[in-house]
C-alpha cells in the first residue's frame, strides 16, 4: 500500500504534513505495520519523546536546546506514524483515537511547562527586569487554554469537513460516546477511562463551541442521515476556509516555539498564541459557523 492511499483528507491536507512529515513517518509506520505493532506503540514513542523535549526547553543552553527540539520533532513523526499504522493495518479504533488526543495534550503541556521555567530566567523584552516566577503561573494556564481550543477547532472542522463530503471521518457526539462509556466502563483500565471521560469532555466542548454546525447535523439527521448534494457541494466550495485551520495545528506552532526558543526570544510564543493564532480561530469559527448556518437554512426543506 502506498502512502497516497492511506491519506485522510489530501484536499485539506496540510502541505508540511504532505511533503515532510508523512514522507518519513511512513517509513516507521511500515516497518511497525509488518511487525504487527499496535498504534498505542507510536503513540507512546511520541508521547515519551515530546515531553522529555519539553522538559529540556527548560533549560538555559543551547545544546540541551537543540536536543529537545529533535525529540520534539520525532515525537511529531511518530504522532503521524500511529494514524498510518492504523490504516496500513485497518486496526483503528476509538481508543486509539482518544488516547493519541491525550497524549498530544499531554507534551504541549510539557512544553509550555518548560518554555515557562526557560522565561523565568529571562529579562523582560527591553527591560534589565527578571521575569521570574509568575510568568509561569500566568504562561502555562493562558497557553493550554487557548492551545486546546485552536487546536480542538481545527480538528472539529477537518472532520466535519470530511463526513459532510464523503469521506471517512472520526466526527464523535458527545451523548454517543457517553452511553458507550457507561455501557464499557466496568471493563476499562484507568488510563482508558481517563481518556475516555477527557474525549468526551472535549467532544461536549466542541459542540457547544459550534452552535450552526449542531443546527446541520440535526437536519441532516432529520433527512434520515442523507446529506444533500448541494451541502457537500457548498463545503467543497470553501475548502480554503477549512485550509486556513492548518494554521491552528501542529506545525505553525511549533516552527514558531522552535525559532523563538533557539534565537532567545521564547517568551514571545505565549503572546503569538493570543495574539495571532486566537484572531484566527475567530475568524474560521465565524466563518465556518456562518457556512453550517446557511446550508441547514436553504437546502433542507
């Protein structure tokens, strides 16, 4: 099977992912794929090599730098190498996907938890003044918040995007996956069970954030689960709009983490979160919500 052939959505496909990392993390998917490794083996190499990166953000030298940042970019390969896995081996499963949303919370955290420590023993841009401890009181909850919702929209975008065009999609409802959760609970491990309530939690988020995509999805459910031609149509029609939600996910933030923290200027990254990426975020959402609105108005009867 070739790489091309296991891609989810090459129309809304982040072109770094297509051209970099995909190339080399299907070379580590193949090769786990013949050995019959599960997914969950990828995930934990990324989950492990990511938050040793960011613990090594934390320090002030350059070479312990650098290491971080190379974990930090094998734990990127082996987070696409767990998908590809999957679909080499047609072994995805819920669980999976969960766990992986996990541990991808878990190492931003770690580096934002390590940029923060690294900015404590830097001056304040333009001042002699130390920043000292509260910008780690005040960096590392600012940041996971927005970080989770960027990141939590973009997903929720990409497959919403591609359910409503044909194509196979992750989309959970939130009342679904509770019900299966009470139904599966008694049979789960602790790290299942704390994944499954996280994904829920997030899934619950993410319908609340998005109030005319909930309005479609209950008139495509009126219309027996047939959606319209002309909705798929009209998606089709701004694939640039759910293009723009590459920016919100892995890799422009993680450019930016890298080049602020090599050069010297690592507190710089919590403002780009707020300041760039969040108007961003506002943007797709209110265009996409805008766009979920219009199709459930005009093309069901």
């Amino acid at each position: 099977m070739k790489r091309k052939d296991i891609q989810k959505c090459p129309a809304i496909n982040d072109p770094i992912d297509t051209y970099i990392w995909e190339p080399i993390s299907f070379i580590f998917a193949k090769a786990m794929a013949k050995r019959h490794w599960s997914p969950n083996v990828a995930t934990w190499i990324s989950m492990i090599c990511g938050v040793a990166g960011g613990v090594m953000f934390a320090f002030h030298n350059i070479w312990i730098n650098v290491g971080g940042v190379v974990l930090f970019l094998l734990a990127i390969i082996f987070d696409c190498s767990d998908g590809q896995i999957a679909r080499l081996n047609h072994c995805g499963s819920l669980y999976g996907r969960m766990f992986d949303g996990f541990c991808d919370g878990l190492v931003y955290f770690a580096a934002y938890v390590g940029l923060a420590v690294h900015c404590m023993f830097d001056n304040i841009p333009f001042t002699d003044i130390q920043w000292s401890w509260w910008i780690f009181l005040i960096a590392v909850p600012v940041c996971a918040w927005f970080h989770s919702r960027q990141a939590r929209l973009a997903d929720y975008y990409k497959q919403v995007y591609m359910w409503i065009v044909g194509l196979h999609s992750e989309l959970s409802r939130s009342e679904e996956l509770e019900e299966q959760f009470k139904s599966e609970r008694k049979n789960l491990s602790f790290l299942n069970k704390i994944s499954f309530k996280s994904y829920i939690s997030y899934t619950k988020q993410q319908e609340k954030e998005n109030k005319g995509i909930q309005l479609l999805k209950q008139k495509i459910d009126e219309n027996g689960g047939v959606i319209p031609e002309e909705v798929a149509n009209e998606f089709k029609k701004h694939v640039l709009l759910f293009k723009l939600g590459n920016l919100e996910t892995v890799n422009l933030r993680t450019i930016v983490m890298i080049v602020l923290l090599l050069t010297g200027f690592a507190c710089w990254h919590f403002a780009f979160l707020v300041v760039i990426l969040e108007p961003i975020n506002l943007i797709l959402e209110y265009k996409v919500e805008k766009l979920a609105k219009k199709c459930a108005k005009e093309y069901f009867k």
